[in-house]
C-alpha cells in the first residue's frame, strides 16, 4: 500500500508557505522578487522515509548538528531505529538526538512530553494520540497538534540546543513529563535497562541539569542543561517501572496564564553540565522561538541553494529531500569551545575546534563522501581531522563512529577510503603523514574481533574455517581498504608502502571460483566451502554466513578498484556481462529487512549493489547501466512516507541518487572517477567555491530519451567512460545529448 505524499502538491505546498509565514519565515525569504523559487526548502518533505524500512525522521535539527530533536511513535524493536514510523497513532514524547536512516538504534535521548488536564502519572500514560492534519515539517521546524493533551508542540534547533514551544488548548493543571530512563530497544526487556547511572539537580525553579550514562550501541556519557521560560511549580519523580532502572522519569508542573506559552531549551554536551550551558549561551541566549527556526530555516536554504535542479516538481522533491537527508550527519558534537568526550572517555580539545562523529562508513564512502568533497568541500578537512583524532586514540580508523566512540559494526575500515579519497582530490587540511600513519595502523595492527590481519596475510583471504562469519565480505571490502592505502602512499611517494597494499589490493582473486564465477567462502586448505548456493543471504550477525547483509550474487562485484581485473578473471567482457544480466534477471526471495529493493538479485535498499549497474558502462555495453538508473529512478525513490526502498543509511541513498541524477556516480571513490550513466533530470547547476558553476544538461531527455548518444563538455565531444573530480571543480558544462535508441555499444 502506498502511503500518502505530505504537502507535495501544489495546494500543500500553499499550506506549506502559510506555515512559514506564521512563523515569521516569509519576510527573510522574500527579499528578492524571485523568493519563490529560491527557497530550496519547499521541495524538502522530512517524512519522506518515515515508513516501516527508511528509517528516517521528520523533526528539526541543523545541518550536521549535534541535536535532532523529533517525535517518538515507538521505541522498541528494529522499525523504531529513528523512533518514529508515519502510520502509528500515538506520539510517546520528543528526544533530542536521533540517528538519520540507519539499521541499529541508539541516542534517542532526554523524552519531553507535554500535557495539561488530569492525566495519569504512570510512566506511560503521558503518550498521545496526535492529528495527521495538524502535522507539520520542514527543514529546521516540526509541530503537531496532540490531542489527548490537547497542546500545540513545536520544535526547532541550533546545532547543540533543542527549542521546544508549547501552546495549551487549557493551560489549567500544565505539566511536563522528562523522561531520562528512555532510548530505543532491540526488545522489550531491554528497553527499561540501558541507563546505567542518571543525576539531575535543580538549579533554580527554572532550570534542571544533568548527566546521563547509556549503553545501547555505545557507551553515550551526555550531559544536558533544560531551561523553562517560566518557573516550575512543583517537580515529582515518579517511582521505578522495573528494578533494573537506573534512570529518572520526573514531572514538572507549571502554572500558565491562559493564552502564554511554555518554552523549553534542552542544550546537551558530551563533556559537562558547563559545556551544555556554554553551548546554551551561545546559540540561543534569549527565547524568541521564531528567530532561532528562521536562523535554521535560513541555513538550510543555503546549503540547498548550492545546487539548482530543473525538473517536475517530483523531481525536486526527491532531489532536495535527498539533499536534506544527506546533510544530517556527520554530527559536529564538540562543545562551542572545541571540548568533546574521546574514544578514551577523556574530555580534550579538539585541532580544529570541530569533532565530527555519526559515521556510517560501511555506507557512505560509496557516495556520500564523494558528494561532500563535491558540494560541502569546506567540511572535508574537519571530517578527516575528526576521524584521525579518534583513530589516534583507539588505535585504527573509525568504523562506525558514534558520539566519539566506536562501536564495531559492519565490516571493512572504511574511513581508509575517506581519507584517502580526501587526499586524491587534492584536500590538504590535514596532516598527510598522521593521516597515512593511521591508516596504515589501521590496515596492519589487528583489532576487534573481524580484523586479525596475520591470518589475513598467511592465506590472503580470511579463510571460513577459521572465522566465525563474514568472510568473503569483509574480505573483499579490506581488499578495496588496501587499494586506497597504496593510492595514498603513492601519491605520497611511499614506494614501500604502496608495492605492500598494492599487493594486498589483488588478494580479491583468491576468492574468486572459476568453475561457478562466484567469489567464494574458501577455507584455510585453499578447497571452496561446500555446499554453495549463490542465492543465500546472510547477515551481519548469522554466525556462519560468509556474506554481510547479502550474497554471492551481490558480493562477486565487490572490485570496486579494478573492474578490469575482474572482467579478465571472467575470461572477458563477454562473459562477464553474461553474469550481470543474470544478476538483474534471476529473481531473489529473501525475508531479510535490509535486503530490498530488488531487481532481480541486485538489491537497491543495500549497499553492496551501488555500483553494479555501473560495471555495464565500463565492460561496453552502456546502454544497459542507461536503461537500470532510470528503472531505479523510477521504481525505487518517491516523494512519499515509503519512498525509500531500504533504510538511507546516512545519506548513502541519498547521495546515490543526487549523483546518479546528474548522469554519474564513483564507483571507486578514491580514483576520483565518477563513471556516465545518464542524467535524470533536463538541467543541474553545481554552486562551486570560488564563484564557479558546473552544469549538467539532458539535452531532449524524455520517457523514450532515456540513452545518451553522445557527451559534450564545454562544446567539445568527450568519449571517456568517466569524468573526473577535478574537471569538475574547474567548472563548466557537461551536456548530454539524449536519444530513444541504444548507441555505442561494443558487446
């Protein structure tokens, strides 16, 4: 079933613009006689993604800020990873911090619900049924009306500081209830059990401190400071639901003269009560709600602003959506003065005055990085300071980064890849030889569970005997790790490094059964592990499975670095692109939730299959990658609650499709390639630093014109199969001339 578009439409987007005006938005906007079609933010719809597998949230937050402050809908189990899910009927309360589109759970902190009249004081009896129709979002600002209190709540963000305001129908017997027991469970036996030590204070009738200690994903130390515009008449806390809480649930009761306001201000920290109320003082000093939301609103419209797109307005609203998403993290967490919380739980001071956690690098090295050295190179320099801080501290690159600390999922050591894909384009923000330090740490000192490199280098492969699982995949994504360290190196000129992880970059071919064209889970005596069904998928956690979050069929293109040697270990283009038909043909059956998005094996709602419709253009056959952008366009990405296929895993999705619209994608990121496809939308323009412009033109693009016949860049024909970063920086105008007829192929 097809879940319902948000204000997408013309007569919502009026609403949308009503919306703003009441909040004051619409004067700011309105500067010059074109604000209609230069506020970007119209085309964002935060729901998009809010549906059972896309795992993302409509509240307010900054972009990449430290605060994402949003309803809850529902906390327990593996739909409720962003706490929020468009068909539920009940709202639990709103937290502060969130994570944007991803397949496990954490934050989820500080639940604040408001309500009036008699209600009950049981731990859960604050929860609300709310009004779809009086639910509203857009980048920097959510409200909703909820019924059962019968209270207006809106909220807003500055980068550290949650801005809730809250209006009363009967503003008789007014409270708030502070959950700091709260954060989302894998099951309901866990979910009163991941405090594991709350202390508050009462500073003054207006003002409640704190420091929370969580264990979910990572040991979360926060600190917070809540201001209330008034003061609190009474405070209660209420007793414990189950003896294992160490938390707090606290009631605050207030006494509002009929037609005010409650205003609430959450700054939080990972360092200290001081750092919260330093960050308090500096980004909201006063509270006038409606400037801190047209500052958001402002900034949001700015960083869209930096690419123009001509198109449907469907087309808008999925690009700037995407857009949207893709800016919620990486999470700036330091305090105003640079302070943050490390990997050792000490509080230091950052290089830079920036640390950046919320790194899902499994996922978003594919695209997500490559677009931010494109569109946000300003930022670059901190993400990779902010990553060697963290590896220099733990003792190898981040693998998943969450509030400064890791917490070990998925496979590969991705952030090898951000940083030297940084260093490839030219980024020199960063010490070069702390930065390859580490990632030679990284790819040789062994750590955790999954990274026992001496095994890795004995057999050149992580054998499946010897491992408990994952082995063919985290395999081949250390392999793709190995190659970005000798790129790094020689660029560097580290002749001994780079012939090292050069070598280790083609291990990919001890994986790979010629008798079946499959990379293969081999064991320690060099035999193929049998039986072998292509088609099984296994998961991170299933212990035996050879396969992260996929199988053979998804995992054999996993040569990102040397797309030539894998057509010649399939005997050539012929053969090799056999397979790929057939991977786009045979039809997959699987239950497993971060499996979706099929076309035949190829699974879109997961990220080992980004590339792979891309192979098509670089094995000579171009129009079939033309061909599966456009059905994934069509069929995988829609401007609605369910129009993600697969969770957006921190903008990867996001960024897929903002690359792929303008006709090209990385498919080795650290090359600094981006390989054609065919662009999806009539024109793009790339706001560059400097004043330049890159534009993207789909010269005749239709519903028949789905091929490219040829490519122009700054008037001249370009026959290359891939366009590189630095030629876009420079600027200019890449123009594809659009047909109804399959050109240009070799096989």
């Amino acid at each position: 079933m097809k879940l319902k578009t948000i204000y997408m439409n013309k007569s919502k987007r009026l609403l949308c613009k009503l919306a703003f005006a009441a909040l004051g938005l619409l004067p700011t906007m309105a500067t010059t006689a074109f604000a209609d079609t230069t506020d970007y933010t119209q085309y964002v719809n935060p729901f998009v993604g809010n549906a059972d597998n896309g795992h993302t949230f409509p509240g307010a937050c900054r972009p990449f800020g430290m605060i994402q402050t949003s309803p809850v809908t529902g906390a327990v189990g593996w739909r409720y990873c962003s706490e929020y899910v468009y068909s539920d009927s009940l709202i639990w309360g709103f937290t502060q911090t969130h994570l944007n589109g991803t397949g496990c759970m954490d934050l989820g902190d500080i639940l604040v619900m408001p309500t009036s009249g008699k209600r009950t004081r049981a731990w859960d009896g604050y929860r609300s049924r709310y009004s779809k129709q009086q639910e509203f979002a857009t980048p920097g600002y959510y409200s909703v009306y909820l019924t059962d209190a019968k209270v207006k709540a809106e909220l807003t963000a500055a980068p550290h500081v949650a801005f809730h305001r809250y209006t009363f129908d009967n503003p008789d017997s007014t409270s708030v209830f502070i959950d700091l027991q709260h954060a989302p469970a894998w099951r309901d036996e866990q979910y009163h059990s991941q405090c594991i030590s709350c202390e508050t204070k009462w500073e003054d009738a207006q003002t409640l401190t704190g420091h929370v200690r969580n264990k979910v994903w990572v040991d979360q130390d926060y600190f917070f400071v809540m201001k209330f515009n008034r003061p609190v008449v009474s405070h209660i806390q209420l007793p414990k639901a189950v003896d294992t809480e160490r938390g707090q649930r606290i009631v605050a009761t207030f006494d509002i003269p009929r037609g005010e306001q409650l205003l609430v201000k959450v700054a939080m920290s990972t360092t200290s009560v001081e750092g919260a109320r330093l960050n308090l003082e500096t980004e909201v000093p006063d509270w006038n709600f409606a400037e801190v939301t047209r500052t958001a609103h402002n900034e949001w419209n700015s960083y869209l602003s930096r690419i123009d797109v001509t198109g449907t307005d469907t087309d808008k609203q999925n690009y700037y959506t995407a857009f949207y998403h893709a800016l919620i993290q990486p999470n700036q967490i330091a305090d105003v003065d640079g302070k943050y919380r490390n990997a050792d739980n000490k509080v230091v001071c950052s290089s830079n005055g920036e640390f950046y956690s919320t790194f899902s690098c499994w996922d978003t090295y594919r695209a997500a990085h490559p677009f931010y050295t494109m569109v946000i190179p300003e930022r670059v320099d901190g993400l990779v300071n902010s990553l060697v801080e963290q590896a220099e501290v733990q003792g190898f690159l981040p693998i998943w980064g969450l509030w400064g600390k890791e917490n070990f999922c998925m496979i590969g050591n991705h952030a090898v890849s951000i940083v030297a894909e940084a260093y490839h384009k030219g980024f020199r923000g960063f010490d070069a030889e702390r930065a390859f330090n580490a990632i030679k740490r990284t790819q040789t000192v062994s750590h955790g569970e999954k990274y026992d490199w001496e095994t890795y280098m004995k057999y050149g492969y992580w054998p499946t005997d010897l491992v408990a699982s994952e082995s063919v995949s985290n395999s081949l994504e250390c392999m793709y790790d190995d190659y970005a360290a000798a790129d790094m190196a020689r660029l560097m000129g580290k002749k001994q490094d780079q012939q090292y992880f050069a070598r280790r970059a083609n291990f990919y071919k001890n994986l790979f059964d010629k008798q079946t064209n499959f990379m293969r889970p081999r064991l320690a005596d060099g035999s193929w592990r049998s039986p072998f069904n292509p088609s099984d998928v296994a998961h991170a956690e299933t212990v035996g499975g050879d396969y992260t979050e996929g199988n053979a069929w998804q995992y054999t293109w996993q040569v990102q670095h040397d797309i030539p040697g894998l057509i010649k270990l399939f005997g050539g283009q012929k053969p090799f692109l056999k397979k790929l038909d057939e991977f786009f043909t045979l039809e997959l059956i699987t239950s497993q939730n971060d499996v979706t998005g099929l076309i035949g094996q190829y699974a879109h709602g997961n990220e080992p299959s980004h590339h792979v419709a891309y192979l098509y253009a670089l094995a000579g056959r171009p129009s079939r990658t033309q061909e599966l952008i456009r059905e994934i366009f069509d069929t995988q990405y829609h401007p609605t609650v369910d129009g993600l296929c697969g969770n957006d895993d921190c903008g990867q999705m996001s960024a897929w499709y903002m690359l792929s619209a303008m006709g090209f994608y990385p498919v080795n990121p650290v090359s600094g390639e981006y390989v054609f496809g065919a662009p999806q939308m009539p024109k793009i323009v790339l706001h560059l630093p400097k004043g330049k412009t890159f534009t993207v033109v789909a010269d005749g693009i239709s519903a028949e014109n789905k091929y490219v016949d040829y490519i122009l860049l700054n008037g001249k024909k370009y026959n290359k199969t891939s366009i590189s970063h630095n030629t876009i920086m420079q600027g200019g105008t890449l123009v594809y001339k659009m047909c109804s007829t399959k050109k240009h192929d070799k096989y």
